[in-house]
C-alpha cells in the first residue's frame, strides 16, 4: 500500500536511511513498495538492493515538488518507463529553472499520481489521484466519490515515529533558512507521515475498496530488474563496436609501443606481454585499456602532461600503450597486483593532468564517448555544520554557536535551546546534506546513464550522476579516474619559461626518464635533501626520510614514496627499513621468510604487494582472499566481514604452518597499520617519475621552476617560502612594477618580477587593463602617463604605488601617493577614452615627504602577505648570534638557543591524546631548522603563528639529521610600524 515513501536522499526533507526504511518494511511485513524520494533518484539502486536482499519487492519512482509542495509521483512500471523517468526528471533538474509543472508529461511504461488537494481533470490512462488518509473526509463530497476507478491510497512515509517528525521541521527549517519558529505549515510533512502495517492502512480505506484495489494494481504491474552481477562489467564493452577486432588493435598498439619503450627487447618482456594480453582479453577489459589510450593520444596531442598513477603502472601493456612512464620489467612489478583471475572488477589508472588542462580533457571525454557523467558524492551534515545550522534554526547567538561548535562550553551550563541543538545534531549527523561531484570520477556507460539514474548539472556544466562511487560499482558501473594536480601544471609552465628565458637551449625533453635516473645533479639533490617545490619530496618529512636513507637513486625513491605513508610509520616499520637500509648487518634480524618474500626492501612491508605476498606466502591465503585482503586494507568494500573472516584464515593457516601466536600477531599488527595508507609500488612508481622530473628542472633550471610553481599556487609551502628558495638560488626579486609585471610571476635572467596576482585586494580586471595597454602602447612614462591611459580607482592605483610599482620613477612614493589623491577619482566609472588632443595636466606642488626600506617592509606585508626583505630586519632587538643551522651538527646533546623564522608545523596526536608539533623553521642565513615540540613544550609554549622565534633546546641527530628538542620558545617582539611613527622618528 505503500506508493510514496522517502529516505533521507529527499534532502532536508526525509529522515530515515534506505537501510531503516527496508528494516521497517519487514517489520510490518510489506511485501512490495515504491520509493520515491523528493527530486532525486540516489537512493534508487541502494533500495532496490536491499529490498532484493530481504524479499520485499522493490518498485521505483520520483516524488516531483516544489519545496515541499507537493505536484505528482511518477512511478516506473518497468526498467523502460525508469528510464523515461530518469530522463525528464534530468531535463528538469539540467534546466536553469527548476521549478516543477502542475502536470506531468505523458512518460511510456509510468504511472502518474497527483495529490487529491490539486484541482487536475481530464485524467490519462496511466494518471491516477493520491488520496491520503487526512483526505477521506472530504472525498466523501467530492467529485471522485463517482470516479474511484482513478483514485490510490497515498500513504506518505517519511519518517520512523512521531518524535522523528520533529528533526524533519528542523531539516525543513534549514532548507528554508528560517527559525524553526517560523516555518511554514506548507514548507512542512504531515506528523503522520510514518510507516504502518498494512492491514492497519486497509482498514482506514475500508470504505474505498476500490482505492485499495487500485493501489495493489499498480504494486503487481509495476516490476524493476537490475543485474547487480559484477561478472560482466556495465562499462562501455567494445571500443570499435566488435570485441575481436579491440583486441587486434590492443595487440598493435603493445607492439607498436616496443621500439619506443625498450631498444633492446628480450624475451623476458614479450613472455609477460603475451601473458597480459591473454589475460586482458579473458577479463574483458580490452576496451578499458583502448579507452584510456584514446584519452591520452589526445592529451599528447595538445602538449598535455599526464601521469597515469595507482596499480596500472604494474602492466607492461599500459607502459607500452604511454598510459603510465613506470617500466614494471625494471622494477618488477606484481601484475597480478593489477589484474588476476580472482578479480571482478576493472583495472584502475587513475590519470593525472595539470589544473589548467583537465577540462579540455573532461569536454573531450564528453564528446568522445556517448553515455558519459560523472560521479557525485554526498556532502553529509558534520558535527560542526550540523551545530551551527540548527544554532541558526533555533535563534542562538552567534557567539554561543561559536562556543557549540568549538566544545568550548560547560555542559551543566548550557540552556534548553543550545542543549536542544546538541541533542539534535547527533540525530542528522551523517544525514546527506547536498550533492557534490566526485573529485575525478568519470561514468562511461554501455547503456545510457538514464538507464541506471537521473542527473543534474552542477557549476561545473558536466552531467552529474545522482548516485556515488559505491553504488556505481555495486552494479557494475566503474570509473574513470581523471584527476588535477598541481604538480604537473608547474612542469609543463616550467618547461615554457625555459624556453623564453634561455632562447638558445637546447628543447627539454621532460619525458626523458633514463636520462635523470643518471644524472649527477639530481643525484645530489635526493642525496642532500635539497628538494624544495619538487613534487612529493619536499615535505620537511620526506626532506628528513631523504636525508636519514641518503637515497640517490630511482628505487631507493620509489621506496620512499610508500615509506613515508602513515601505514609503514604506524607499524614502526620505518625505522626498521631506515636501519636495514643503512646497516646491511641490521638485515640479518629480519625473519627469513620475510626476507625471502621481500629481499628487496630487506624483510619490511613497504608496498600493497608485499602485504599481498605475505598474506599469500607467509599468511597460506589464496591470491583470492589476498586480494579481498588488499581491497579490505584500501577500504574499497563496506562490510567489515570479508576482512574479518581473512584475518581469522590467516591465523589459523599460520598455526597450522607452526608459526608462533606472538609472531602471528605481530605481522598481522604490521599488516592492519597499512588499512588504507599503503600504496601499490607501480603507485610509488609514478611518483617517483614526477618527482624526477621537478628534480631535472630544480636542478637545471631553478628559478624557472620556482616561477612555475609561485604561478601555480606553490605546493606543499606558502609562496613565500618559495620566494626564499628563489633568493637563496641566485634570483633577484622584485615587486609588481607596472612596466615589467604580468598577471603571473615573470623572470627575465636572474630577476623575477612578482605579478599582480601576488597583490592581495589588487582586482585581475585591473591587471588585465595594465598589461593589455602596455602591450599595444608601450612602457607606462610616469604617474600621469599612467592616469591617461589606464582606467583604475584611487584604492588600487594606491596598493601599486605603496608596492613601489612606480619605483622606476624614482620619486618617493609618500610624494606619489599625494599626487595620486589629487588626480585621480575616488571611483572609476568608465574606460578611458582616447582623444585626439592630449588634455593639459593640472600641476601641484607636491610637499616634501619621505619614506624608509622598513616603511616598504611594513607595506609587502600589507599587500604581498610577507617582505621581500629579510624578516630579521624588523626585530626590535637586533640579534646577536653565531650560533647557525648549519653548526647544529657540532652541538649534538647540547642545550642550544637559535633563532628561526617559522615556516610551518605538523600537528599529530600522541597515544595518550596529547597534541605535540614538528617545526620548521629557517634562520638569519636562510638554512632549516627542525624541532620537535613533545607534549609539554607544546603546551606550555605554544607557536604563535608567522614570526621570528628564539629556540632554546637540547640538540639530537638520528641517522644524520639534526633536530632541537625544544625545551623553551617564545616569540620575538618586531619594530613597531613606522607608518603610523610620528614623522619625526621615520627616516
């Protein structure tokens, strides 16, 4: 009897999970229902899949409102009418307008059901009126007394109980942003809207048998069949439209990719081709592999950079077909890691393109491939959201909400209302919130993807699936995975001022991998840790992992690119490895049968294949659970059960072998650290190709890259760190100046120009303008040049000139500022227009004014966000000091004070729960300082933010690196600004 139920998809609206709904389904013994969440199909193959699961026939529709105003349901008699529906349920939701119609169109294989209280005539064969139990007593001495053949029951579920009705008014008052107080009775549900058995239904419409005939017509007519199989994949089957002949063309590829991938082919190489594109072809995952080349050999195409990442860099066919840059000959990579028979669903690369590039990419999957969309991802109501949205809801002050949100409140002290939301937002913590989009998840789908759901059209402008990865792959459904990084954009912007800064150089082949793994420079970069704005190793962690492994060498990196994963640091097993790696005679205490399963990384999970191979070989479990072990510890399935039921086969496989419980134990200990931290080696791989060629760059071209990464947002530091490594290589820097600044950063030999980008308050329409003009007119002559010929406001003709963007004038820019306030209008309406006759200026005298280099520090601070003088310049006591970074090494034991510019810390949490950090600081001749700051330091001397700070600590060295265990810190008192000096005391 159940026509019109929702779960908690129908966003700030329903209350109740797929799963509840099912659950409660059962308990009054419903044998058949019809979802119909609000606008939306989410929740659709989750119900289905449930309802399957417990016998209970699952029937689909789409409740159509505007707010909470109810307008039809549409009701899918079969997969063909899911279809028709999901396809106007996305004209609607595609629509810049999406408000709902009064009546429905006319949709094959549907069912449609409009509520009693609209006035609808001239009914279709297929549209019926919901009459709902609060309706009985007016269908009496209505006209439908005489027309029940087109009446149903409409018994709306929407909530678990009566108490549940009160966080749906809450949900709706959020909706709404509205007090709770002032919610509409229109923008609400009814309090009965909850599930009840259904003889209880039957007997509220005794008197309208007709209705429940009719209900239970369209409950037996109405049938829904999904393949929930994962033994045949729902993704795009066929590249050319005939299997055979996508294999033949894989063949060609592979082949066609060895004289560029290896110039001496040996047998080993065609032995594991053979290998992989058998078992390619029997997995049906040829056109998975074609699909992703077609992507790529258009990025090249277009000069894009790419890495292909994850567990695809194991398959030669990929390396053959320039989908990854890992050679898994060299590194012998595990392919069954990729693909094996145990597995069900498709391979995965997940394919990386600069932030600049990736739409291009993401139009031209779109246009290529016929039933394409992305994936969405439900946004849920967090602790914090959740506070502060029904803080809002229930009128409390933002200072209490502040208080909620932060656990900044004692409990005995807190009135109803602010009790009320606590109690409240534990209820819809977890509760879909919106939709969001998938960071690079891309559907392409054999059939269309209305087929499956209905989507919407975010800002993005991407047909967005209504349902997420999970529930994708429930039913067969993977994705490609094309993601952004800002890494490459700073490679590929890199390369292009190289070119227009050193004309007469030769072109960089940045592809060049072979080359860097050679290379004397890099070498010593990786071994000296002197890798600052290279992708993944320039973390003050990986700086320090670097340093104590003294890697130079492409494997030694790749290791250390899953070494310094939280996995591999939890289980204690990093500094094992750094011990071993360092002291052949440490690898003798490694157990044998690890060191014979993993002799390359000396006896010590580092990779997901060494967890695979110990499970396998140590652990006696099938490539099957091994491989069910692999998708447990990367948290790709929901249920814990699978997992659990591999651990307790582990232990008892390894009794039976003799191994000992505490040994046991402890590989398994080791084993679960890497639940969802471990990376495949092909993973590390990949990064490790990146990473060598930042290196290149950094190596050769160090203030080119540099540039490219200011440009590109920087990386794992702020850009003035950045602008410090420049400096510290050579570069000159200097502000915006409007005759040599562009939007971006630009260098021109060894001076790097900041651009206006760096300009906080500073508008791009402005920049534009300055650029443009010059470009078509030539260099700015002075201020009135520059007042004739650019449009701009005093406000930002101010933040210029306080940057010395007018500093080629050689006039004090006090004197400029004045001169501006007397010429140039508050606000700019318009463009300035170009006249025939150049109008004659106004002259002032200006007064004689003055400025300082500190003033000029004050005003980089002001509007760049750091100084482009050194920061110890502006300490209020002068240091005297000669203790430095770099004499740390002399002192081991020693307590020490030195003196650091903070650069930035990782806060972690101890076992006992206690906050501790890791410093990072540099001193007065730019060299780092390391601190570790343990729980009472922490506490008692927390950091303050950016500033220069006196250190006083006890100075240890562990395997070559130096840190100040900090004993004592505070922060150093600066000048104080002498913009707003008497002017008496500026010099």
């Amino acid at each position: 009897m159940y026509l019109n139920t929702h779960t908690y998809y129908s966003l700030r609206y329903g209350t109740i999970s797929p799963k509840t709904l099912v659950k409660q389904a059962l308990k009054f013994e419903v044998t058949a229902m019809v979802l119909t969440d609000i606008n939306t199909t989410s929740a659709h193959l989750e119900f289905v899949q449930l309802a399957l699961k417990t016998g209970i026939k699952p029937i689909i529709g789409v409740d159509f409102r505007n707010g909470a105003q109810q307008q039809f349901i549409i009701i899918a008699k079969n997969n063909n009418g899911l279809e028709h529906l999901n396809n106007y349920l996305s004209k609607i939701l595609h629509s810049s307008k999406t408000s709902i119609p009064n009546r429905a169109k006319f949709l094959p294989d549907t069912y449609v059901i409009y509520p009693f209280e609209k006035n609808i005539s001239n009914l279709k064969d297929n549209e019926f009126i919901g009459v709902k139990p609060s309706n009985l007593n007016h269908l009496k001495l209505s006209k439908w007394q005489l027309q029940q053949h087109k009446l149903v029951v409409l018994k709306t579920v929407s909530f678990q109980h009566k108490k549940d009705f009160n966080t749906h008014r809450l949900l709706r008052a959020i909706d709404n942003n509205t007090l709770l107080s002032k919610l509409p009775v229109t923008e609400q549900g009814e309090e009965t809207d909850i599930m009840q058995p259904e003889h209880k239904i039957k007997k509220t419409y005794q008197e309208f048998p007709t209705l429940i005939q009719n209900t239970q017509n369209i409950l037996d007519t109405c049938f829904i069949d999904f393949n929930f199989s994962k033994d045949s994949p729902k993704n795009q089957t066929s590249y050319t439209n005939n299997k055979e002949l996508d294999f033949k063309l894989l063949r060609k590829l592979a082949y066609d990719g060895l004289s560029y991938r290896y110039p001496k082919i040996g047998k080993r190489v065609f032995t594991r081709l053979e290998k992989e594109l058998e078992i390619i072809k029997q997995k049906q995952f040829v056109s998975y592999f074609l699909i992703n080349w077609k992507i790529l050999k258009y990025a090249r195409s277009k000069q894009y950079y790419y890495v292909g990442r994850g567990s695809g860099a194991n398959s030669i066919v990929a390396y053959l077909l320039r989908i990854t840059d890992v050679d898994p000959v060299e590194l012998d990579l595990y392919f069954e890691r990729f693909i094996n028979l145990y597995r069900t669903n498709p391979p995965d690369f997940d394919l990386d393109f600069s932030w600049r590039d990736r739409d291009d990419i993401m139009n031209y999957i779109f246009k290529t491939f016929k039933n394409t969309s992305l994936i969405a991802v439900y946004n849920t109501f967090k602790y914090k959201a959740s506070v502060r949205e029904l803080g809002k809801v229930f009128g409390l002050p933002k200072e209490e909400i502040d208080k909620l949100t932060t656990n900044n409140f004692n409990p005995n002290q807190l009135d109803h209302l602010s009790k009320l939301t606590l109690i409240y937002s534990k209820y819809i913590q977890g509760f879909p919130n919106y939709l969001g989009i998938h960071p690079g998840g891309i559907l392409i789908s054999e059939k269309p993807i209305h087929y499956y759901t209905a989507t919407y059209l975010p800002p993005k402008g991407f047909s967005t699936a209504m349902f997420d990865m999970v529930v994708a792959e429930d039913i067969g459904l993977y994705k490609f995975d094309i993601l952004s990084q800002r890494g490459l954009g700073k490679i590929r912007e890199a390369v292009d001022i190289v070119k227009y800064n050193h004309p007469t150089h030769p072109t960089i082949d940045i592809h060049n991998i072979k080359r860097f793994k050679e290379d004397s420079k890099i070498k010593n970069i990786l071994k000296n840790a002197k890798a600052i704005g290279c992708f993944y190793v320039e973390s003050p962690a990986m700086r320090m992992l670097l340093k104590k492994l003294q890697v130079d060498n492409y494997l030694g990196l790749v290791a250390a690119s899953s070494v310094i994963r939280p996995g591999v640091a939890k289980s204690g097993m990093m500094r094992e490895y750094i011990k071993r790696y360092r002291n052949p005679e440490k690898r003798k205490e490694a157990h044998p049968i690890l060191l014979e399963i993993m002799p390359e990384t000396f006896g010590v999970m580092v990779y997901q294949e060494d967890v695979i191979k110990v499970a396998h070989y140590f652990g006696r479990l099938s490539l099957g659970e091994a491989d069910m072990l692999r998708r447990g510890m990367s948290g790709k399935f929901r249920s814990k059960d699978e997992f659990l039921k591999v651990k307790y086969q582990f232990f008892e496989n390894c009794k039976v072998s003799g191994h000992s419980f505490e040994l046991t134990s402890e590989i398994w200990r080791q084993i679960e650290s890497f639940a969802g931290y471990a990376f495949a080696k092909g993973h590390s791989a990949s990064y490790a190709v990146e990473s060598y060629q930042s290196l290149f760059l950094k190596a050769y071209y160090p203030l080119e890259y540099l540039v490219a990464t200011l440009n590109n947002f920087g990386g794992f530091y702020q850009p003035e760190y950045y602008v410090h490594e420049a400096r510290m290589h050579g570069a000159i820097i200097h502000p915006p100046n409007i005759n040599k600044a562009q939007y971006q950063n630009y260098i021109e030999g060894q001076h790097i120009y900041l651009g206006f980008m760096m300009l906080h308050a500073f508008e791009a329409k402005n920049a534009e303008r300055i650029v443009k003009e010059r470009s078509k007119n030539g260099a700015f002559l002075d201020l009135d040049d520059f007042i004739d010929r650019v449009a701009i406001s005093l406000e930002q003709i101010a933040i210029l000139i306080k940057v010395n963007a007018f500093k080629f004038t050689k006039r004090n820019k006090r004197e400029l500022l004045w001169e501006a306030h007397m010429k140039v209008h508050k606000v700019c309406l318009e463009e300035n227009t170009v006249t025939l006759f150049k109008s004659e200026k106004i002259t002032y005298k200006t007064p004689e004014l003055t400025s300082s280099t500190l003033e000029d520090a004050f005003d980089e601070l002001q509007y760049i966000g750091f100084t482009l003088s050194s920061p110890f310049s502006l300490l209020k006591t002068p240091l005297k000091q000669s203790l430095f970074a770099h004499n740390l090494v002399n002192y081991t034991g020693q307590l020490v004070t030195v003196y650091g510019y903070y650069v930035t810390v990782k806060k972690t949490i101890t076992s006992k729960k206690e906050l501790m950090y890791f410093g990072t600081f540099i001193d007065a001749k730019g060299d780092h300082i390391d601190t570790v700051h343990f729980p009472p330091s922490a506490k008692k001397y927390p950091l303050k933010g950016r500033g220069i700070y006196q250190i006083t600590g006890k100075v240890t060295e562990e395997f070559d690196c130096i840190n100040i265990d900090v004993h004592q810190l505070e922060k150093l008192a600066i000048i104080q600004d002498p913009r707003y000096a008497e002017p008496s005391k500026t010099t």
